[in-house]
C-alpha cells in the first residue's frame, strides 16, 4: 500500500492510497470513494483482493482520502458536492487514470454521480453502496451533536470499550481494523477524520437528485443494499438505479443495514463474481 500526496490550489494536501498489481496488465483500475466522516482505508482488505488477483487479474486501485478525512488536509472553505467531485479528478489526473471502475460508499455515491456529470466519459463500472443518486441537506442539530461528543482516546482498550456497545466487532476484530478509522497521535487517539469537517460539510450541503447522472456512467452496475434496518436505500431509489442501466444487478447483504462493505464472505464472493467478469 503506498501513500501519494497532492497539493491542491485551494491551500491543502489531498491524500491517496494505492496498490500496484501483482503483475502489469490492461486491466482497468479500480478507484474507491468513501462516505461522509470515513476515509480511504475502509478499502484496504479490496484493495488488497484486487490488486493480488483473487478476484480475477489483478489490478491497480486507487483509495482516495476526500477533502478533511484521513490523511488529508482541510481548506477554510470549498466543501459542496462539484468540490468532493474535483477532488476525485485531481487524483486521476495525478495518477494518470483516464478511465476506471468505480466503487463508492454512502455518500461517495453522489459524489461519484457528481464527478460523472462534470468529468463525463471516465466511469466504466459502477459498484454502489447502500446510497441512492441523490445528496441531502446535513441537520445542524446532527453535526452539532456529532462535534459534541468527538473525543480524543488515551487507549486502544478505552477506545474499544466506547465503541463496542454500540457495534458488534470482537476485540480481534477490533484490533485488525483499528487503524483503518483512528490513529494514535502525541495526545490521544483520534478518528481519522478531522473535528471541524462535519459543520463545513453542513454548511455547503443541499438537496440534490442526480439521478440524471446515471446516464454518463458506463458498463456494468452493482449495487449491494443493506438488509436490516440502517440501509439508506429504498426500493424506489433502486429502480431509479435501473431505469438508467437496466441491467443493473442488485445484491442484498445478510445481517447488515448500511455496513454493506464490511469484509464478510457473501460480500467478498459478490465482489469476486463481478470482477471476474469484467474484460
């Protein structure tokens, strides 16, 4: 996994990870967009599938840390949806990327719609995950109470014992992945998303259906939808899915409601089919 760093002419350093194929081939790469309040390493077990070849030929993917999560930086100002869609095409131009399958999470659903309308031509599969083609107005009193409960950990344990109430992860698992959302700094332990985000986002949000942006995207469409209660999809919204690519496959994930990207086997032998039959 290597770490690439850009500096964007808004003031900040946009980060992205990477990982090289097993051997060179015409495969297209797989570029990954996380949701709201994530980052580029939710991918790192696909990234690692993909790029080894146990899904098919190997192949380069390419994890992007949008503006003010992971390892990049915040600028003052610029957070509505076309700012998250540049993001994703300054990475592509840095990594000379001119076409590319896509997978993206939550929220990186319509940012990856967004970056098909202003950048049209690039997408030639499209993984989507538990979000329709639409952005929504953030609740102030949501991201308020997000930013009043964010805290700075001393312990992994004391991290873990916050946490585990909440969400059904084991100590091993725990400790696999802890790495992926937080990181230890000289004062703590921190989620790798910076605190200031959530209102900037707020702010520059808005109501928007994208739908229509479904037509610039290409090739084959998956869609893995939560089967509990959490999915942020409704049947409605996945018919909208198929009106533009009418043979869209869609994929219900056991024991999960929006989590649909956890690495769990049913997950992992979606993935597998698909990739395998990409050309």
């Amino acid at each position: 996994m290597d770490h690439h760093f850009i500096e964007r002419e808004e003031g900040f350093t946009l980060h992205y990870l990477e990982w090289i194929p097993a051997f060179e081939n015409d495969s297209l790469p797989v570029i990954c967009i996380h949701g709201n309040l994530s980052n580029g390493r939710m991918f790192r077990w696909i990234g690692e599938k993909l790029s080894k070849g146990r899904w098919g030929t190997p192949r380069r993917v390419i994890s992007i840390d949008l503006r003010g999560c992971g390892d990049s930086g915040l600028p003052e100002t610029g957070f509505t949806i076309r700012h998250l869609a540049s993001d994703i095409e300054a990475v592509l131009q840095h990594a000379g990327i001119e076409k590319a399958h896509f997978i993206s999470f939550s929220r990186g659903v319509p940012n990856t719609v967004q970056f098909a309308v202003d950048y049209p031509g690039k997408i030639k599969g499209f993984v989507v995950g538990d979000y329709p083609a639409k952005s929504f107005v953030m609740k102030k009193e949501w991201v308020e109470n997000l930013i009043a409960r964010y805290k700075i950990h001393q312990t992994w344990d004391e991290l873990y014992q916050s946490i585990s109430p909440n969400q059904e992860i084991s100590p091993d698992e725990f400790a696999e992945r802890k790495e992926e959302f937080y990181v230890k700094k000289e004062d703590g332990i921190h989620a790798r998303v910076h605190k200031d985000l959530p209102m900037k986002l707020q702010m520059d949000s808005e109501d928007l259906d994208l739908t229509h942006g479904l037509d610039q995207i290409e090739g084959p469409v998956l869609l893995l939808r939560g089967e509990e209660k959490g999915t942020l999809i409704n049947e409605e919204e996945v018919q909208e899915f198929r009106r533009y690519h009418p043979s869209l496959k869609e994929e219900i994930i056991a024991g999960s409601g929006h989590s649909v990207f956890d690495p769990k086997e049913q997950t992992e032998s979606i993935f597998k089919d698909y990739f395998a039959s990409l050309t």
